[in-house]
C-alpha cells in the first residue's frame, strides 16, 4: 500500500482516512488497556461537563487564550525587526545575543518581571514574551539567512535600494515563512502561559487549573484540561494555516497533503 511506501504522494482523501483509523486506534486502546493511574475516556468526558459548569474551565481557558496571542503578536513583531537586521552585518552579534535567549528558562526568571513590572498581566506577558522571542527569532534567522543571493543579485539588477531590496526579497518575499515560524511557536506560548499562570495566580488561567489538579491527583480533570487546551491548540494551527494559505497561495505548492 502506498501509504506505507516512503516518500509516497497520498491524496487529502487518504490521508484523512489514515489520520481518522489512526485516531480510532489509540482511542480504543486507550479504553481497552485501563489505567489506574490513567482515567477512561468517560471519566474524562463526565468532568469535562463538570469542569465547565461548576469550575469555569471556559472562563479560565479564555484568560490564558488572551495572553497568548498577545505576547505572540509582540514577540513576532520584535522577532521580525531583529531578523531584518541580521542583513546587516553590524547588528548580526546583537541578533545572535537574543538567539541564544533560548537557553535559558523561566526559574527564577519570573520573580524578576514580578518586580519590573506593576500588575500581574503586564508581567505574565512580558515572562511570556521573554521565552517566546529567540525561538521564533531563531526561525526566522534561518529563513533569512536561506535567501538564496540570486535573488538578491536580482534585485540589484533591478537597481532596487538596499531598503527596498530588503523588503521585496527579505520581508514581503517571505511572509509564508514567517506566518509559518510564528505559527509552529505558538505552542510555546501555551506552555509557557500555563507555567507562568502557576507563578503569577492572580488572574487565574488555564495553568492554575493544571497546577491545582496535578496537586490534588484529580487525574480526569487533568486530562480533560489537557485535552481541551489540546483541541483549541489545534484549532488555532488551522486558523494560521488559513491565513497563510490566503495570504501567501503560492506556499501550497508541492506541499501534498496535509
């Protein structure tokens, strides 16, 4: 069968098919092989009703939802300005310097923006930012850096400025690229709200949440907490994907199936 040929080309159809039998499977061995320390899908589902009627998980999801495209619009935007600079070579060093931001965490980084900044939500943010920046600058360096330099040569044959060269071949040239750095670090954002949600508690969220529940073994609300930060995750990957695909048309070329 073709779809276990490597490299094979699968038509959506198909690969729908396979994506729905895969799904199917892991669910009936999830209900078939029970855990003790593993709830059933039914137990999920009984406290994900409760966890929305009695614990407003809806409410909790929606602060955390907030804060997340938040600090990805304001780490995309300072991420973009640096990785434009990268072109030049007297900012390269400085671009490198927030690169290497990524090593670090956010223990005892927290305490920090707590007494930088004067509410919580300022500083839920700006902790939220810090960790989210270098990774998607590190995206875009490297598509940047991927500009081939017959297209520049190009555009200097077109006696284009260094600016406007910028722009067409760097910038407005590679947008899907960066629609899909931006998108595949948005998850970071998830993780990194919840693990601040459970420094910063005064706003609630989602993370407070799945702090309290891991604390406490309410092992089915933890997953049914999980699961649903899980679908509107991916909910939100379509939604990018969406724009990418109306923004930039030509980046679905040859890409297959998704």
């Amino acid at each position: 069968m073709n779809v276990f040929t490597p490299f094979a080309k699968i038509n959506a159809g198909t690969m729908m098919l396979v994506g729905i039998l895969t799904y199917v499977v892991v669910i009936g061995v999830w209900i078939i092989f029970p855990n003790k320390l593993i709830p059933s899908p039914l137990e999920v589902w009984n406290q994900f009703g409760y966890l929305v009627t009695e614990r407003g998980l809806f409410s909790q999801t929606w602060t955390s939802f907030l804060l997340n495209p938040e600090a990805t619009l304001i780490a995309g935007t300072l991420a973009m300005m640096l990785a434009y600079l990268w072109v030049i070579p007297a900012f390269r060093p400085l671009v490198a310097m927030f690169e290497n931001w990524r090593f670090t965490g956010l223990v005892g980084i927290t305490f920090f923006f707590m007494l930088l900044f004067p509410s919580a939500h300022s500083a839920k943010l700006a902790a939220v930012v810090f960790v989210m920046l270098p990774f998607i600058l590190t995206s875009l360096c490297d598509s940047v850096k991927a500009i081939e330099e017959g297209e520049v040569n190009h555009a200097r044959t077109l006696k284009l400025s260094p600016l406007r060269t910028v722009w067409e071949v760097g910038i407005w040239g590679s947008r899907d690229k960066t629609i899909d750095a931006i998108r595949q670090n948005f998850a970071i954002g998830w993780g990194t709200t919840a693990a601040v949600e459970s420094f910063i508690r005064t706003e609630g969220g989602v993370g407070l949440m799945i702090v309290e529940q891991a604390k406490y073994l309410k092992l089915a609300d933890l997953f049914a907490t999980l699961l649903f930060v899980l679908v509107l995750g991916l909910l939100q990957n379509k939604i990018l994907l969406w724009i990418r695909d109306i923004a930039c048309p030509y980046a679905r070329i040859g890409k297959g199936a998704r």
